[in-house]
C-alpha cells in the first residue's frame, strides 16, 4: 500500500504526534537499557584477564587484546569442534526447519476437531521430557540387544546397528532426536499464523475449483511466509549453538569425532577451574557469527520482499 | 463500561514503568555502581574493625562477651538449625548463612567471581591456588593446625598415610599450602581410600562348575564361559562375561591394577619425571588384550558408549556376571546399591567378591584415587577473615573428631526417633531422619564440620558391618593411584586446554582400539603423533614443574 | 465488520477421491506420529508405577506391570520440599507469563506502527541485545545492586521480555490491515484504545503463543533460581527435579549425601518427571483453542 507522497512531517511534530506511543514503549525500553544495556559492558571479560577482586573494569587487559580468542582456534579439536557445530546446526536449521511447518499444516488439514486438539497436544509431551531421560529411553529402543529398532531392522534381516558408537549415524541420530523433541514445540507459531488466514479465501479458491494441494501452496503457504522467513533468520542467529543438553547426554568418546560441538569442547576445558575469560571469547565469537548471519540474510530478503525482513 | 475498560488496559503500561523505575531508584538508592569492589569493600570493613578487636581480645585470652559474627557458606542454606544454635552457644559465635547454591560449581564459581566473599567456606571442585593467588582467600599458620586440632590432624594423618602418621603429615601438608602458604583446612574420609572390587556371580559359577578367578587368565576363562555356556540356564545366548564400563574410575579393574597401569593418568617418577599412561607401550598391550576380549564377543560391545544407568539395569537385569565398583556401592545398605539392585529383579542371584589379582611381584593392588585431602569440603577461609574465627572453626573440627558423644549426639540425633542400633550395634537412619526436612530443623555437624568419620568410630560405631567388612577388606591391600600419583598443579588457560585436548585424544583412541575401528600395530604412532601435536609435551612439561608427589 | 465463521468439524464440499486419499495418508501418518510422540511419557508413566525389580528391565514398555506401586508417588508427596517448589513454580509461572505477555505486546504493538519516528533505530537497539550481552557475571552484580538477589522478582524482571519475543510480536500485529487503525484514528481513539480495543482482540492467537513460551520458559527455568533465590523455602519444581535427576560424578560417598540423584531410585525419577509435566500438560488446551483453527469460536477478522 503506497502512502501518499506528500511533504513529511516535521521531525519534532512527528514525536509529539506519536508521544503516546512512547509512552508504551517506556517500560520496555526501561528493561532493555536496565537489564541489558546495564551489564553490556560485560562483553569486554573476553580481553580481559579476569580478577574477581579487581571486578571486570580494573581487571588488566589481555596481552595481546586478541589471545583468548587465538587460544581457542590453537586447538585442532576445537576447529573440529566448530566444524561439527555448523555441520549439525546446519541440519538442524536447514533439513529439521521445514517439518514444522509441514506438520503445522498437516494438522490443520486433518477432519475431526478432538483428534486434530489431541495429536497436537501430544506432539508437545517430548518437549518437556529432559535430554537426561528422553537419551536413557532412546538408548533403550536402540539397543544392539533387545531394541526395539534393532528388533525390527533384525525381522528385515539386517544386521543389528550400535547407532551411538557410529560416528557417521550420530549426526542422524541427533537430528532425529531432535526433530523429534522439538517438532511439536516448533509448530505453535506456525499454527498460529494458520489460524489468521482468511476463510473466505480458502471458500472463494475452492469455488473457483482448486483442489487440496493448490489450497495448500497458493493460499496456507504464502500467508505464513512472513513467520516462516523471520523465524528462520531468528534461527540463523543461533548457528553456533548446536544443542549443549542433547549433545551432552547422547555423545560419548566413540563419536566425539563427529558429535563434539563447541559447547562441550568448550564445557571439557572449562571443567579444571573457572575459565571465565575463554568461554567469553568463545561466546562472543558465537554471537559475532550469529550476527553476520542475520544481518546477511536480512538483506538478502530485503531484496526480495521488504516487507518480510527483520529490520 | 467502555470507559473503565480502557482506564484498566491503560493502567498496565503506567503499572509496569512504575514497577521498573521504582526498583531503580530502590537500587540506586542502595550501594549505587555495580562494581565489585565497593560490595567487598563494606563488607570487608566491617570485619577488619572485628579483626582488630578479636585480636586484642585474643591476646588476653578471655572469650569476648560479643558472639563473634562469621559468614559462612556451606553445603546447604538452611538457616537456624538446632545444630547451628548449639554451636553458636557452645562456641560463642553467630552465624550469617551466605544464600548461595554451594554444592554447584557454576553457582560458586558465580559467587567468588561476582565479589561475595565469606569467612568460612566449605569448599569442593574449586580452584583453590587461582582464589588465593587471586587474593580473595587467606593463609594462616601451619601451627594453628596442630594447636587447636591436634585430634582432627591425627585423623588426616591416618587417612592420607593409610595408617602412616609420618607419611600422611608429609602428604597433607604438600597438599594444604599453595606458594609455601597454608590455605586449606584439610578434610578427607575413609571412602576415598578404599579401592575398588570385583565381584562375581557366584550361581552362575555354581551352575558351569567353575572357581572364582584369580588371574587375568583365569578371569579370561571365565568370561568366555559365561558368554557362550548360558550360565542363567535359560536357553539363550544373552549374557556376556564382563561390561567394562560405568565410570572412568571402574573400567576393567583389577585387569589394569595387577598390571598397574590406568588409562589417561599422569605418573612421577621418584626422579620426578612424569609420564602418560596413555602414550606408553603398556597403554598398547593392555588396549591389545581388551580389544582381543572385545573381538572373541566376551565383553558387552555396548560397554564403550553405555553411561552408568544402563550398566546397572543391564547387571541387574543379569546381562553379564563380573562387575568393578566401589565397595559403597556394593554395600547392602547404600540404597541404590548393586547388590540389592541384583536380588531385587533376581532373588537367587548370589555374588562373591574375588581377591585383586597380583603382579609379577606378587603384589596385589586395588584401583583407587591418589589421596586427596583438599578438593572435597575441606575448608578455605576469606581474605578478610578474622584469626579468631578460623581458630573456632579448627577448635570446632577437633571436638567433632575427638568426642563421640559430641559427635553422635549432632550428626545422627536421638537414639530411638531419628535411629536405631542394628544388631552389631550400628547406626540405622529412621527414614525420617533422612528427609529434607529432618535437614532443615534440625540440621546436623556436618553442615558446619563435615569431617570425614575418624577410621575407628566408622568401621567399629557408625557403619553397618556388611559395608565395614568391605572397606576393611579392600583396604587390605595395597593402593594402585588412577589418574595421577601425585599432587597435580593448577594449569593456565592455554596448558588447561592442551590436557584437555590430551585427553580427549586419549579417550577417542581407547574407544576406537577397543572396537576395532583403529587398528593398534598400524595406528599407533599416527595416535602418538596427534598426542604430541595436542600439546603432550607441554602438560607434561608443567606437572613436572609443579607436581608435588 | 464481518464476522466469519469456521469451520467446525464437517465441511459443505463435497470430497474428491483425491481428498480423501490425502486425508487418508494424512490420518495413517498422524496415528504413527502420535505413537511415537507419546512414547516418552508413557514409558516414564509406566516406570513410576514400577517396583524396583522391574524398573530395571530394558524392554519396550507397553503396558504397566500389574499391580503398581505408588510408593514413588507417596515418595514425592511427602516431601514439604516438593510442594513448596510446586507452589513457587506456580506462582513465578503466573505472574512471569502475564507481566511478559503485556510487555512484549507493548513493544511488538509500538514497533508495528510504521510512522513512527526512529522505529528502525529503536529496532536495531533492540535486536543488538539479541547478540551482545554481558553475561552471567555482570548481570548477577546489577540484579545484586537492584537489590533483587534472593527476591521472588530476580526470576521475573530479568527476563521480562525478549528482542526475538518482542520482533515476532511486531510482525504478527504488520499484519493487522491498516484500515482497521485508520478507522480507529478517525472515530478518535487513542494509541491506547487501538491497543486494547483492536489489537489485542485481533491478536488471540499470537498472544497464545507468547503465553505459552513464557509459561513453559519459567516453568522449566531452574538455573536463574539456583543463582538468585538458592534459599530452600524459595525452591522451584525444575530446580528440584534437576537435583534428582542429574547425576554428577563425585567421590564423596559418606554423611555429606551431596549426591542425590546417584541415590535416588529410577522409578521415583520417572515420577517426579510425571508429576512436572502433567500440569502444563492439563493446561495446555486452554492457551491451544486460540490457535488451532476450528477450535475456537467466532473468531473476528474482516
């Protein structure tokens, strides 16, 4: 919709016309300039020495400013680590983030309004299952002896597979587990999105004589584009956390070549003493390459439909 | 109703910058700039203006009228204990309980570095060289030990000399002093001496007809047996001889100690050089033999990715029939333990513990840890600490380990309401005794003084004889150290990364010589060479510079 | 304004086959996924009610080992512990989700309006948080000098609301049709009155939504309690259910019983779990109606 181009109003106007409008904003300013602004010169613990006595001003500054974070990269398990970290964020975000939505709509397609509430409400129940049991149980169904998988993988006549000593199974594993866990926790705001749509599209379309897939992609699709491309970017911004509590309860020494993500790296070296200043640079570096990314792809969206982007 | 309607939902925003500003100037209204410093400096003025009149008053040796104030963490935060009040009358002292999570790292990690600093603190998985070198924890006299806890420092001795008085003082103090100066009150217990045992499935050994291990080879056989003769007599083939797992300190046992050797551990010599266990010929033929055991099917392949719950259900549930843990655990009494877990699921199962396998020499040796009488609940003190405070507290720690009455009386309760004497006239908790809230009222010593039990109250007065007879059995023979045998020094950032980069190394190969997916004559020195370009050399390089054996 | 209304349950046009093969497959996939999805729980059901003899057993669970056993329920409820952390849970998980709800619907709702003056600046200011934080160390030190430290309003100020929150509010209410506030403007109503009369009805489902996360994030929120309010009458449900749970590898084997969850029996661990998750389990119908379509009755939007 173009707004009539006409002379803008004056700045201060402008304010004075909006002034109730900031009015709303001030408690949600007030948090941010607080509770984050207020700590944010906490960043600089990552090219500090860090002396709890001297607090993290007085503290004396790392020689060179970089060297905790050329510390970090020093390591060659630590490179691997991040290479694994992209790798399973990567499937997480790319491969896991379609299914979802897919879901989403799958159930809003679905006859039957009791069945439709509880298959949902059930998606939900692996959310709330901690990695500690929801890992004991996975173990359990894919026992080498006795697991259910296993069992039938054997009926098959297949061999029987130790999923969590495979290195090249274990990033499957992971992304299964958390497809798993997450998927019905994922779907709400896609839901959400669904419920807004305009019947009265869905009845014109079917009038004219689209069928249930046309439906799908040309009225359900694009109306949750919008959510579907911010929370994708959102997501973008977490590249570099790859799932500490899930990796964490499913690793163990015989994948550590391809499940170690930086988080655990990150956790084994900090387990010998308080490493405040290292696992801040680790963090920074995370967060810096989270920020490339969305920024990076907020503008690539811009150019395709400026409405959709972050900012 | 329009109006009142709108009037309510304006409300809410004017309701919320209210609430955040008024918390502001709440805030601002207190101690101002959130700079470490300043909250440590009030706190720290007041107790120096008790230091200086403690010290005067210590000096004519009459107890001041006034309670001395201490700050203390310990394991819990429960406040206003019964024990707690009895001591704070008996020890004229008064007790600030600091609210913070000690028993978890991140927790107290928090708290040092956001410039909390206690008097007292019951101190476990802390750095404790980084905090004095940091200045936030003090020294103090060596002699204070002995002077005000000469009972409890004979205990200490005991336990890190195995017995040895002159040998553990030697120990403990190498250990409690950090650049030549004491820092830590030591606090170690029996339990972390006591090796670790192997048992057997006695009925299963009845039904093959076979006698209890007492070699490598023998237990070879054995573990063949179990495997491929069905010893539950079921029909099926679903028992294996051994597991290998359940933590790093159980693994194979008595396998490695008889040849000790323990995989990842840093060895001194007496010339004090150190080695990796994991980087020697030793680590190849022991991986050898494993991974032999592993191709003939004998050991539960899972073992090298099972976590401790499922070794357990899976022994429990009579999946293999040879297990390594810590005599605790075997202990009928432990809830939880693994004997109770096994007659549980299996009331004919029947166990016996075998007798640690000797070396070349004839020595037979039992896997434990070094002894280590500072990383768990000993005691460190703040930097602003008065003297007379940690003189109380020594003064304290000696009568809990020198009076049994004392002791009983504060750490188990009331005979007949919170336990009762078994019949070899060993303690039994009341279950109620055991609750939260039995720890929250009443409390115990052990918040304040949580001493290990001398060895002679615990194996004659407190402990059940089923778990007495185990420890004292285990502790028969002679110590094999995991892990290190000797005092491992605190590492920089950059060496701490290199160990753990050593290790995880270490660990990765173990996993994959065991399963076969690395082969051990022809990886080898690739393995040696990725040990050496994590940085082995380094690591060592510093425990040789700061190990203290 | 027109009102619509849905869909409930039977449609008035008439199936193709092809829809109904869809439905078919739809319905078949659903089924399985429901399975699967109900697994978890039901296995950690099963176990709860299971002896110790039989909790031990690696099969598939599928139906419960006659009779059961209460005893890890009778476990849990005598514990003042646990109903003191139940209650704080509650308490912190009301008051948190409604206190977040309204002020990230005042941020999405101010950021929405497209003339406002330094929109795009306030945006950025915010998402940068989004990135760049302190940390723990200094967040803890400006909680402590607020003086919150041990205060029931360190688990709720701290993250009253967030920039993720606050962007998918904002793009949600983009999408409210712009003759709808136009209409509002010109009868003469405030920035207040387009917020609560308009928006807020509209915006059901997002407010769902939002509500939900909040809920569940402060529910399952167990670090901010253990760092802030560690004092024991303070306890919250995920905190104790951690202490239960997670076993931690400690040599400390005597009086100091540091490790609970070493001790604790797998069945009572399976019902403390059973007993956390049913109550946002029960409530979750209620936030779901507003948005799961067909659900929800006479919804408005022209």
């Amino acid at each position: 919709m173009k707004k009539k181009k006409s002379a803008p109003p004056r700045l201060g106007v402008s304010i004075w016309k909006h002034r109730q409008y900031y009015l709303i904003l001030l408690p949600v300013m007030a948090y941010f300039i607080i509770f984050c602004y207020g700590p944010m010169y906490g960043v600089i613990i990552a090219f500090k020495d860090f002396n709890p006595l001297q607090g993290i001003l007085k503290s004396p500054w790392c020689d060179p400013w970089y060297k905790n974070f050329t510390l970090a990269f020093q390591s060659d398990l630590f490179i691997r680590s991040l290479r694994n970290t992209l790798i399973i964020s990567f499937l997480k975000i790319f491969v896991a983030f379609p299914l979802p939505i897919l879901f989403a709509i799958l159930i809003d397609e679905l006859p039957g309004r009791r069945f439709k509430k509880s298959i949902q409400t059930v998606s939900y129940l692996p959310y709330f299952i901690s990695w500690v049991v929801l890992s004991g149980i996975l173990r359990n169904l894919l026992s080498t002896n006795g697991g259910a998988v296993n069992n039938l993988i054997q009926m098959f006549g297949g061999h029987a597979i130790n999923f969590f000593a495979s290195k090249t199974r274990f990033r499957g594993l992971v992304f299964f587990s958390y497809v798993w866990k997450t998927i019905g926790y994922s779907s709400v705001i896609y839901l959400a999105a669904i419920s807004g749509i305009d019947q009265e599209q869905y009845e014109a379309a079917r009038i004219d004589g689209a069928n249930r897939f046309q439906l799908i992609g040309h009225i359900t699709l694009p109306s949750i584009m919008p959510v579907v491309v911010i929370m994708l970017i959102l997501s973008l911004g977490g590249v570099l956390s790859a799932g500490f509590d899930q990796i964490f309860n499913l690793y163990s020494d015989s994948v550590m070549e391809t499940g170690d993500i930086i988080d655990t790296y990150v956790y084994r070296v900090g387990m010998l003493k308080q490493q405040y200043s290292y696992s801040a640079a680790v963090g920074l570096f995370k967060n810096i390459i989270g920020l490339v990314l969305v920024v990076g792809s907020n503008l690539f969206v811009k150019k395709i439909d400026s409405d959709s982007a972050l900012f | 109703m329009k109006r009142t309607h709108s009037k309510l939902w304006k409300a809410i925003p004017i309701l919320l910058i209210m609430s955040l500003l008024l918390t502001v100037l709440v805030g601002c209204a207190g101690s101002g700039a959130s700079s470490a410093v300043s909250s440590s400096q009030s706190s720290s003025s007041a107790a120096s203006s008790s230091t200086s009149s403690s010290s005067a008053a210590s000096s004519s040796s009459a107890a001041s009228a006034e309670p001395l104030p201490i700050k203390i963490v310990k394991m819990n935060t429960y406040e206003n204990t019964e024990v707690q009040k009895v001591l704070e009358e008996k020890y004229n002292v008064k007790f600030t309980i600091e609210q913070v999570a000690a028993d978890d790292t991140d927790a107290m990690n928090l708290y040092w570095a956001t410039g909390n600093i206690p008097d007292v603190c019951v101190f476990r998985n802390l750095d404790g060289a980084s905090l004095f070198r940091q200045g936030l924890i003090r020294s103090f006299p060596v002699e204070w030990l002995e002077q005000y806890a000469p009972d409890y420092m004979k205990t200490i001795y005991d336990f890190m000399g195995n017995g040895d008085q002159a040998l553990g003082k030697k120990m403990t103090l190498s250990q409690i002093a950090v650049d030549g100066k004491v820092i830590f009150v030591p606090r170690d217990s029996l339990t972390n001496h006591v090796g670790m045992l192997m048992c057997a499935r006695q009925d299963w050994l009845d039904n093959l007809k076979l006698s209890l291990p007492t070699t490598t080879e023998e237990l070879h056989s054995v573990m063949t047996a179990f495997t491929k003769d069905d010893p539950d007599g079921d029909g099926a083939a679903d028992t294996y001889g051994m597991h290998g797992s359940g933590s790093r300190s159980m693994r194979f046992g008595y396998v490695y100690a008889s040849q000790q050797w323990w995989p990842a551990s840093y060895y001194m010599d007496d010339s004090g050089k150190v080695t990796y266990s994991s980087a020697t010929d030793k680590c190849k033929e022991m991986l050898t033999l494993i991974r032999s055991w592993y191709e003939e099917g004998i050991v539960d392949p899972e073992f090298i990715t099972d976590n401790r719950q499922l070794q357990r259900d899976k022994w429990a549930q009579g999946k293999f029939g040879i297990l390594v843990d810590h005599p605790w655990w075997f202990a009928l009494n432990t809830p939880g333990n693994v004997q109770s877990m096994l007659l549980d699921a299996d009331s004919k199962a029947k166990l016996t513990f075998m007798e640690p396998f000797a070396d070349s020499t004839g020595t037979r040796y039992v896997n434990t840890w070094y002894p280590d009488c500072v990383s768990d609940a000993s005691l460190v003190f703040g930097k602003d600490c008065p003297d007379e405070a940690i003189q109380k507290m020594l003064t304290i720690w000696n009568d809990a380990a020198s009076d049994w009455d004392f002791y009983l009386k504060y750490s188990y309760g009331t005979e007949g309401k919170d336990y009762t004497l078994d019949a070899d006239g060993r303690i039994v908790k009341s279950e109620a005794s055991q609750s939260d809230e039995y720890a929250a009222s009443f409390g115990g010593l052990y918040d304040f003084a949580p001493i290990g039990t001398p060895r002679d109250w615990y194996l004659e007065k407190i402990c059940p004889k089923v778990e007495g007879d185990l420890y004292s059995y285990s502790l028969s023979y002679k110590p094999f150290y995991m892990n290190n045998n000797f005092v491992l020094p605190t590492l920089d950032t950059a060496t701490a990364q290199k160990a753990a980069d050593v290790q995880t190394v270490a660990d990765e190969y173990y996993a994959s010589a065991i399963s076969g997916e690395t082969n051990l004559t022809t990886d080898w020195d690739a393995y040696l060479a990725k040990l050496d370009a994590a940085g082995l050399k380094d690591v060592i390089a510093a425990y040789e510079a700061g190990g203290v054996k | 304004m027109k009102k619509t209304k849905k869909n409930r349950g039977a449609t008035l046009v008439i199936k193709s086959t092809g829809d109904r093969i869809f439905d078919a497959v739809n319905i078949f996939i659903m089924v399985l996924l429901f399975i699967i999805f109900v697994y978890p729980f039901w296995d950690t059901l099963l176990l709860s009610f299971s002896s110790s003899a039989s909790a031990t057993k690696r099969t598939l669970r599928i139906l419960p080992d006659l009779p059961l056993v209460f005893e890890s329920y009778r476990k849990i409820f005598t514990q003042s512990l646990f109903l003191t952390a139940l209650k704080n849970s509650v308490r912190r998980t009301v008051i948190g989700t409604v206190l977040s709800v309204a002020t990230t619907l005042c941020g999405g709702f101010v950021l929405a309006k497209r003339s406002l003056p330094f929109r795009r600046g306030i945006t950025a200011l915010i998402m940068f948080t989004m990135f760049f934080g302190g940390g723990l160390i200094p967040t803890y030190l400006l909680v402590k000098s607020l003086h919150l430290t041990g205060s029931f309003w360190a688990l709720i100020l701290p993250g009253l609301t967030s920039a993720w929150n606050i962007i998918i509010a904002r793009n949600f209410l983009m999408t409210v049709p712009a003759s709808m506030e136009e209409a509002a403007i010109i009868d003469g109503a405030d920035p207040f009155r387009i917020l609560t009369r308009i928006y807020v009805p509209l915006s059901k489902p997002i407010i769902a939504v939002l509500a939900l996360w909040s809920a569940i994030g402060h529910w399952n929120a167990w670090f901010d309690a253990m760092i802030y309010t560690p004092g024991s009458d303070q306890m919250v449900l995920s905190y104790l259910l951690r202490k239960i749970l997670v076993e931690t590898d400690t040599k400390v084997f005597d009086a100091l019983k540091q490790n609970t969850a070493a001790m604790t029996p797998t069945t009572v661990k399976a019902a403390t779990i059973v007993v956390a998750v049913v109550p946002i389990a029960l409530l979750y119908p209620l936030f779901q109606k507003h948005f799961i379509k067909g659900i929800n009755i006479g919804a408005v939007k022209g």
